[in-house]
C-alpha cells in the first residue's frame, strides 16, 4: 500500500494557476531513474527528452508530469482543479511496472482485496456528493456524464462509464429515491485493476470522481 505523506510539490493548471498538494518525493524519485521507453509503452503516454517530462492522458485532459522539477501540469485551465488525491493515482499509473488487461466484469471497491475493512470509516467513498447534487434528477445526472465524457450502460436507474485512463475504466451507477430510501450513487471498477492499484490508490481515484461528479455547475 502506498503512504501518503505530507511532502508537498506544485502543480500548476494550464500554466496559470498553482496549487500545492500532497504527494511522496519517492514517486519523482522513482520516475527520474525510469527508463522512458519502459514507462510509455504501448502508447500509454509520451516522453519530451529536452525538458524531460512526461504528458499523460487522464479522463479527457493531459497532465506533464516533470521529474526533474517535481512538477505536474494540467493543460486545460478552464475545468476546476482536481483534488489533490487525484495526482497520487497519475504518479501510481504512470510508473506502473506492468499493463493492465480489462476483464470485463464490474466490481465494488469492496470486492477488492482487504476492501471490505478498508473502504469505510474515513476512508468510505464519498458518493453522496453525487446523490446530494442531483437527489432524483436523472436527465441531470446524465447529461453531467456525458460532459464528462461518459458512456450509458444499462444497469440501475441510470448508469455511465468512463475511460479514466488507457487501461482503466471505471462506471457510476445512479439509483433515485423513494419515500424509504434516498437517491444513491455508486461506483463499480473492472476487476483487472485489482491486483495493479492498491486500495488507497483505489479511493484516491474514487475521491476525484465522485468530487468531480459531484461538484456544482
């Protein structure tokens, strides 16, 4: 499982705003001694020698990520920023040793290994910021998706996908509310990433899609 920390390095979003997050030193580290050729394999993402960074493609938008600065760039400055637990998973993604093969079957984060003790407490996924925002408002929700690049499925009451990564796919599931039960959200991975992804590196994704799902227009 991956620590997070209290080390702290910028990320400036479309070369106009910097925020600082929080993120293990060891991942530039790690990164600086990589070989290229081995960290973009098969497409996953491209490497600049001159200025010795990286540029990742993230659920629609290009991230560089410079080693030798300890620095990530987003390119596209008119979406609200991520949260800060979304970098954790690029760095994770992005020095992966080995390819992730989608299987084709949906999971919950408590199918994972020692995800029925994890995912709970702190660490339960925050998908009310979905169910809050859109209550029984389906067309909303998903006309929200389909910005965000989702695709339908036929599952719950609504339900989406979205490509978060080239080898990683995640789906919302949307059910609404009656008079006994309130609307409610929830997230379902493909199983191959259970043995890549940690469970922390799991929420840390899980975070930024319910917050981007969530948050307000």
């Amino acid at each position: 499982m991956m620590k997070i920390t209290s080390t702290t390095f910028k990320i400036t979003i479309g070369g106009k705003h910097t925020v600082t997050t929080y993120v293990d030193n060891n991942y530039f580290n790690d990164l600086a001694k990589a070989n290229p050729s081995d960290i973009c394999r098969n497409d996953r993402c491209s490497y600049d020698p001159t200025s010795k960074s990286y540029a990742l493609q993230i659920w629609g938008d290009t991230y560089i990520i410079d080693w030798t600065q300890g620095r990530i760039e987003r390119s596209d400055a008119t979406m609200p920023p991520p949260h800060s637990f979304f970098y954790l998973f690029i760095m994770y993604y992005l020095l992966l040793p080995l390819d992730i093969k989608p299987q084709g079957e949906w999971i919950s984060e408590k199918d994972l290994p020692g995800g029925a003790t994890f995912f709970r407490g702190p660490h339960l996924l925050p998908t009310n910021l979905i169910s809050d925002r859109f209550g029984n408002d389906l067309q909303g929700f998903s006309d929200c998706c389909r910005r965000l690049g989702g695709s339908p499925l036929e599952l719950a009451d609504a339900a989406f996908s979205f490509t978060i990564a080239k080898e990683i796919t995640i789906a919302i599931l949307y059910f609404t509310g009656d008079e006994d039960f309130p609307a409610e959200a929830k997230i379902l991975y493909d199983k191959s990433i259970s043995a890549p992804l940690p469970i922390d590196i799991v929420f840390a994704l899980a975070v930024e899609v319910c917050s981007r799902i969530g948050a307000v227009d």
